[in-house]
C-alpha cells in the first residue's frame, strides 16, 4: 500500500510500554502508519500541529494536561484530526468529557487488537466507535427529562438507529431502499433537530437518552 493511502496515527500515552505496544500493534496492519507517540497532553498537541495526523489514539489520564483538555485543543486548532479516547476507565462522566470535547470515539485499553484496528479505520472516515461497556454506561446514566427525539420521524428514528450501529450513508441507503442523498438529507435534519454539529454527538445524545436501542 501506497504512503498516501495509509492511515497516519499518532500514539499519545504516559506509559512507556503502553506505547510500545500500540507501535508494535501498527505494524502488523500494512494500511496504518505511525507518524509519531506523546507522553503528555501539552506534547499531544504540538505534534499534532507539527504532524498533522490522520487519527490520534489518546489517553485521558497524563501530567501536565489531561487528554480531554488536549482533545478539545486538537479539535478547536484541527477539525479534520480524528481523535479516539483509549482509556483504562469506562465512567459515563469521562465518556461524555471526552466526546463532548471533539473524540469522534472512545474505546477501553482491552480492546482487541483487529477491533482497535477497524475502529481506527471508521473513526478516519468520521464514524464513531463505542466500547460496548461505554454504550451500557451511558444508557444507565442519568437521562434528563426531556425528550430530544420529539421532533425526529419515524424515518429519522429508523436512520438514527443504524448511524448508532455504525453505518455509513451508502449502507444506510441499501438497508432502508433509499437514495443516498434522501439519507444524507435525513442526518442533516437530525443533527437539526437533535442540535448536534456531528454523527458522534448525534449518536452520544441518542445512547443518553434512550431515543435508539443498543441489543
């Protein structure tokens, strides 16, 4: 595989053999490359700068500056830069700190090796990636009492749920026999509606307050 094709991830972790097991990692997929690894958050951000990455794996819990702070600076100063949440803690507090800051995903350190790698495959293309316990935690919380989905169709309810399973437009279009510009023009009214700028924030407020199913 072509440089330019391959997917450019930049390893952020306070832990020395953390990182030296996702570089090892990234070998074994030839369609991943890493362009570089940071210890710190302040470090994270600055290599983002220097390197421009594709997709950021980035711990939440290092010195100097916490990885949601650190996420929320790479997405304000690099929109385009997809960034994961790779935690060691699944609590719904951090889960919405870190998605509400600009992680398109957010996986548990236990993940498998083929599943990371597929993750960072969706998330460069802007489809977020939820650990199964991060799903369950943020369905337990705490919901508010409002119902954001109010205003949503049936239709949109019905594509609302397949962008929680992960589908992209064109496979939404094939599952529900429609064009693709009608189901663009559906997520354009469901960010609309719902108040959202994103598919991942779309798919956080759906878990939150109960608007989709997650069997």
């Amino acid at each position: 595989m072509s440089q330019e094709n391959r997917i450019r991830v930049l390893i952020v972790d306070d832990h020395d053999m953390l990182r030296e097991g996702l570089h090892a990692f990234l070998k074994a997929f030839p369609d991943l490359q890493l362009v570089g690894e940071a210890a710190s958050g302040v470090e994270a951000v600055r290599l983002c700068r220097e390197l421009n990455p594709d997709v950021v794996l980035m711990d939440l819990v290092m010195p100097e500056m916490d990885g949601v702070t650190a996420i929320r600076l790479i997405h304000q100063a690099q929109p385009a830069v997809k960034i994961i949440a790779l935690s060691s803690f699944g609590e719904d507090e951090l889960v919405w700190s870190a998605l509400n800051a600009g992680a398109t995903s957010y996986l548990l350190k236990n993940i498998s090796a083929d599943r990371l790698a597929k993750a960072i495959r969706a998330t460069r293309a802007g489809l977020p990636t939820l650990a199964p316990e991060v799903t369950h935690a943020l369905v337990d919380g705490d919901v508010q009492s409002f119902s954001p989905a109010a205003e949503l169709t049936p239709r949109e309810l019905e594509v609302l749920q397949l962008l929680v399973e992960g589908l992209t437009n064109t496979a939404i279009a094939q599952r529900l026999n429609l064009s693709k510009f009608t189901v663009k023009n559906h997520v354009s009214s469901i960010l609309s509606k719902l108040g959202v700028a994103s598919r991942t924030e779309a798919v956080s407020l759906a878990l939150k307050h109960n608007i989709v199913h997650t069997d």
